[in-house]
C-alpha cells in the first residue's frame, strides 16, 4: 500500500511548504493563525505521503547538477519523521505570542527536509547551513545574557563544521567532477575526512559534540524541543547515506553511548541531562550506520525515528516545568507530583521508551542496532551498546522523573497553581500515544525502513533479558539513591577548551606578551637599542664632519686658491692690460693661422 | 485520578516494596524457562545473566561517573558565569 502511494512522478517539496508558511505566519492573528500553525506541519506530513520515488527539481548552474528532490525509502523515512515531529512541536510551542519562535522553528524543520532530499552537496551545504542559522535563532529568542552566549558559541562550532564540509566538497568536486550525494566514492581520503568531520560535528560525536548540551540547556523550551529532532537526525541521515559500512564509526558511536552516559551521571540541569542523552542515543545511530549491514542501517534509522518521538517527549515534559516553574535544575526541583501529574506520566512514557522497556518505541529500534552488532560478530560493542541502555535507564527512566516529581515531600517553592497549558499536554499525548504504538505495533515503523526488515523484537529472550537488565538497573539506583542526590555542580566538559581556554589565551595575552613587552622589549630598548643608535649617529656625524664636510670644505678651499692664482690674469681690472690681452691674443692667432697656410 | 494512585502507592510503600521484590525474583526464575534459539553470548546460556548485568552495570556506571566528577570535573555551578560576569579575571579559583 505505502508502494502504491509514492508511484508515478508527482514531486512538490515539503521544505517550500515551511518556508511560504514561515513567510506568512507573522501576518495572522488569532484563531487563523492557531490553525495554520497546525495546519501547515499537517500538510507537509501528507506530502511526504504521496511523493513519487526518483529525482525531481533538477537544475544546473555552471555546469553543476543540482538536485532538490531525491526521493527514495531512505530519504522517506527521515522525512516522515521531520514532519510528524513538526506537527507536534507547533502544536507545543502554539500557546506562543512570540511568532518568531515558530518562524524559526519552520525555517529549521525546512531546513532539515531540505537536507533530506538533497541530491547533491551543493543543496546540501545550503539546507545544512540554514539549518545552523534558523536554530540559533530559537537558542537567542530565550533572550538571557546565558543564551547569548550559547548561542554566539553555537555559531562558531558550527561554522567549523560547515567549513569543513565545504572544504571537502570542493576538494571532491575537483579530484572527480562530480558533486552527486551518494555513497563516499574512493579515492578522495581527504575529502571523505573533511566531510565526515562536518556530518560527526553535526551529530555530536566527542569530542565534537560540546555544543549540544550548550545550546539545548539554553534555548527557547519550545526552542528545544525542535532542537532535539533535527540536527543529529539529519547529520546520522547523511551519514547513512555517505559513510553506510565504514567501520571507523563504530567506535565513535560506541564510545559516544557511553560517554552521554557518564556526563549524564554528572549533571543537574534538566535540560543538558537530556542532552547528553541525545548524544548517547545518537551512538547507536552512529554506530549501526557503522556497521553497516541492513540490519543495522534498519536499526539506525528506525532508532532516528523512535527517538526522535520520545526524546521530543522527554524535551516537552520538562520544558513544560521550567514553562511553568521558571526552574530547570535537579538541585531546585522535586516534590512536583501533585501539582503537574499529568506532565509526569507522560515524561515517564518518555523515559521507558528511551530505556527500551518492552511495549515502548524504543525497545523495537535499539534492539535492532544491538542485534545488528551480535549477527556482525562485535560482541564488544553489542555488550557495550547494552550497558549504555541501563545508564540510559538509569538516568531518563529514574533520575528525571524522581528529582523532578518526588524526592521531596513538597516543591522547594511555590507550588504551581495549574498545569502546564492544554496545547502543550496534548502535543505530549501525541508523542506518547506514538512511542506506545510503535512499541506495540512495530510494523508500523518496520514498513517505512530502507531494507526489507527480517526482524522479530518480540520473543521471549528478549522481552526477559530487557526486563532483567532495566529492573536490576532500578533496584540498583534505588539502593545507591544516596550518591545521585543532586547538588548545584557542573561537570566539565570540552567546552571548558573554548569557553575557559579562550578567557586563559586572552589572559595569556595580557599576561605574557605583555609582560615581554613591559620587560624585555623595553630593556631591551634601553640596553641595546638606545646606545646603538646613539653610536649610529655618533658615526653618522663624524662622517658628516669629517669626510662629507673635509671634502666639500677641500675642494671649495682648492677652488678658491686656483682662483685668486688666476685672477691677476684673467681679470685685471684696467681697460689697457684687457686690450693689451686682446691684441696679443689675435696677433698669436693670426700667425698661428699663417703659419698654417704656409706649409 | 493520577495523583489519587501516586498517593495510595506512597501510603503503602511497603506492599511496593514487596510487589517489586517479588518481581525481581520471578524474573530470575522466569529466566529458567525461556526457550533460547540462537545464543550469542553468556547472557544467552546462562539463566540471570543479564540481571546481574544490569545491576553491575547501574553500580559502575554511577561509581565511575561519581569518581571521575570528584576527581577531575566538578565545579560549581557558577564557574563560567563568574568568568562571563569578569573576563579578565581568568579563572574562578
């Protein structure tokens, strides 16, 4: 059926949608603009329905193919996702009076569909960068001095990687001509490097990935939520699509699940807790792609699209309590169960989808990047893969939702009077209601994968191993609750090398260079310099007096003296010696020239 | 309804405890019984396994976090936004 939908050739793309609507929203009020904010995202989702395999939207400029629209199951799957996502963010963020958060966010969600159909690297770079400015923008509308900064910050390590990516386009586009985007071809190494480091930079592999919890920890609520989906997603989109097989990445993906695991382990912020989870999650991503086999580029992207729904869930429940508690920290939080239940319940959904727990989402995508290590002989990093998923459990599951609702008896402030607004509950029942179904119904997501999908989650084994594994995780955290009590302190993380590294260089400067100048350089000047230049102009001068001044001095004494020899002769001063002169001048002439005449 | 149940269940913090207790148990002893086709690993053969690993997992994970933070990377939580507040200060402590 889902065949039948994307035969024939129609092609309009999704991304234009978002963006004629980002283009319109500022001029609408009230109950219209309501239902264009939903109205849009919805439309956008049902054209992804029907869009036909193959390329579309073709053009050349300088003799370069570009291609808007290539369409096929890999760049359907992510787009699907995109859209669906979009409709329950708008839906979160509608509430809003500030429209520009929406005007970013769809320029963003355009952005990121805009990557997905890409077909070549030009178009690429262009989705990929409007990507990076659209979503700052929804870090600097949350308007504090901190987001600012994040921001600023955000922009600088994503113009890195931008750069990066357009080094090795160029560099690719002059060993082979050819800028189509497919698999990597060989013979390019630098230019495979360079453009994997702008796709792992976007995908936040350490020690790239600094940026995440950053910008995530300091963006709009609704900001983050949207922030959440599309950047990693579509950087793991184009490294399926690019880097499929390369083993490299497994590694990477592998330690990346771990280390948002531990990083998690230290944080009290909310927000960048959940961050560091997204890196984590996108380990797996990572590493499937790495993998390679259409087990695990299955299970990649499956787990893209399950996350993409319980991590936005989890974003959304606690950004509804720092909407309405203006708190994001562990250490400032608890005790919330009574006042915002239903935002508990629906974090908690988030929280078991995340750990995998049968009957949730993401039991049905994780176990196929896992089963795609166990079937490829990694027993490494399947075991690996599998620790990471307890401290996922551990954390998401347990951490959140206990700081935040219980762990005390009542909140450490006011309480809420109400829960978080209608719009943002139901855009969370949404996300809910889809981590549920695609846990009990994995067909639903299996359907839309790449490959034809010969994989079964749900048989005994599994369903005990996964309980075992999650429920010992709980009976360990509850017996060492002690030690993960929050406190108000912050792990250092790469970013102390540009946000501290940078105040040190600056210091650096002041101090050392300055310091040399102060001492050295002005020493330096009065050791040496000064009385080199004197004895210059000590040397200059008696040179000047000596030789310049004896010579000019010489010849005008010599002069002087051959004049006053000469002058007698030359000028007599009476009229009869200058005629006597004369007449003796033309008397030896005219001999002279008789003399001549005769012989 | 929601906040009904949460209290009931923290009145009664002893029959969960128990309840729970109960499903740990059984879950090492369901283990016994789970048909296996295509063992990969230990955790495949030998029944409990992966509970074990579970919770040897949760205590490294927490015990190596925790040390790794008190060793090298805590610092209060005001670190940077003092340093944002005064660059020329350099660092806080």
């Amino acid at each position: 059926m889902i065949e039948s939908l994307h035969a024939g050739s129609f092609f309009f793309h999704p991304a234009l949608l978002f963006f004629l609507g980002a283009c319109i929203l500022p001029f609408i009020k009230g109950w219209v603009r309501n239902v264009f904010i939903i109205a849009v995202p919805l439309l956008s989702l049902a054209l992804v329905m029907v869009l036909s395999y193959g390329t579309h939207w073709q053009v050349q400029i300088a003799g370069v193919d570009i291609t808007f629209g290539r369409v096929d199951r890999l760049s359907l799957v992510f787009a699907h996702i995109f859209c669906l996502m979009s409709v329950i963010g708008s839906l979160y963020g509608m509430h809003l009076k500030d429209n520009w958060q929406h005007v970013a966010a769809w320029g963003y969600v355009g952005s990121a569909i805009g990557c997905t159909f890409a077909g070549d690297y030009l178009s690429l770079f262009l989705f990929w960068e409007g990507l990076m400015i659209t979503s700052v923008c929804l870090v600097w509308l949350r308007g504090t001095e901190e987001s600012l900064r994040a921001g600023y910050r955000y922009v600088l390590v994503h113009t890195f990687g931008g750069l990066c990516l357009l080094a090795g386009i160029f560099i690719l586009y002059f060993k082979t001509g050819d800028l189509s985007f497919g698999p990597m071809v060989e013979g390019v190494p630098v230019a495979a490097w360079l453009i994997m480091i702008g796709f792992l930079l976007n995908a936040a592999v350490p020690p790239l990935h600094a940026w995440l919890p950053d910008a995530y920890g300091s963006a709009t609520v609704v900001g983050s939520v949207f922030m959440c989906a599309y950047t990693t997603k579509t950087a793991v989109y184009t490294l399926a699509r690019a880097f499929a097989g390369y083993d490299i990445l497994i590694p990477l993906g592998v330690a990346m699940a771990l280390y948002g695991v531990v990083y998690a382990v230290l944080e009290n912020d909310t927000r960048r807790l959940l961050s560091y989870h997204i890196i984590s999650q996108v380990g797996y991503m990572v590493a499937g792609v790495g993998i390679g086999t259409e087990m695990a580029i299955n299970g990649a992207c499956a787990h893209a699209y399950a996350h993409i729904l319980y991590k936005s869930l989890l974003f959304m429940g606690v950004g509804s309590v720092v909407a309405v508690t203006g708190r994001s920290k562990f250490s400032e939080l608890g005790g919330l169960w009574k006042y915002m239940p239903w935002t508990f319940v629906f974090t908690l959904i988030g929280g078991l989808s995340i750990s995998a727990f049968p009957f949730f989402s993401g039991f049905v995508s994780k176990s196929m990047v896992i089963a795609g290590a166990w079937q490829d002989h990694l027993m490494w990093a399947g075991l690996l893969l599998t620790l990471a998923s307890a401290g996922t459990f551990l954390h998401t599951g347990l951490k959140v939702p206990y700081f935040i609702w219980f762990n005390r008896e009542e909140p450490p402030f006011t309480p809420p009077k109400s829960e978080a607004p209608w719009n943002m509950l139901a855009a969370m029942a949404i996300a809910a209601y889809f981590c549920i179904m695609l846990g009990c119904n994995p067909n639903f997501l299996y359907s839309m994968l790449p490959y034809p999908v010969d994989y079964h989650p749900y048989t005994a084994a599994h369903v005990m191993e996964s309980y075992q594994i999650l429920l010992f995780t709980m009976l360990g955290f509850f017996l060492l609750l002690g030690k993960l009590k929050p406190k108000a302190l912050i792990g250092l993380d790469i970013d102390w090398f540009y946000r501290k590294g940078s105040v040190k260089f600056m210091a650096f400067c002041r101090n050392v260079p300055a310091a040399i100048d102060n001492t050295f350089i002005t020493n330096l000047h009065k050791t040496v310099a000064l009385p080199l230049l004197r004895f210059c102009s000590r040397m200059s001068s008696w040179h000047d007096t000596k030789v310049v001044d004896g010579f000019v001095d010489g010849s005008a004494d010599r002069v002087l003296r051959l004049s006053r020899y000469l002058r007698p002769f030359a000028q007599p001063g009476s009229l009869s010696k200058y005629l006597a002169g004369m007449l003796t001048f033309l008397a030896t002439t005219v001999l002279a020239a008789v003399t001549l005449a005769l012989y | 309804m929601i906040v009904r149940i949460i209290a009931w269940l923290r009145g009664h913090m002893f029959f969960v405890k128990i309840v729970c207790i109960a499903v740990l148990i059984g879950l090492i002893v369901g283990d016994l019984f789970v048909p296996r086709h295509h063992p990969h690993f230990l955790g495949d053969i030998i029944p409990g396994f992966w509970a074990g690993f579970g919770f040897i997992a949760c205590v490294l994970i927490i015990i190596i976090s925790k040390w790794l933070g008190t060793a090298f990377l805590f610092r209060p939580d005001t670190y940077y936004s003092a340093n944002d507040a005064k660059p020329s200060e350099g660092e806080m402590k």
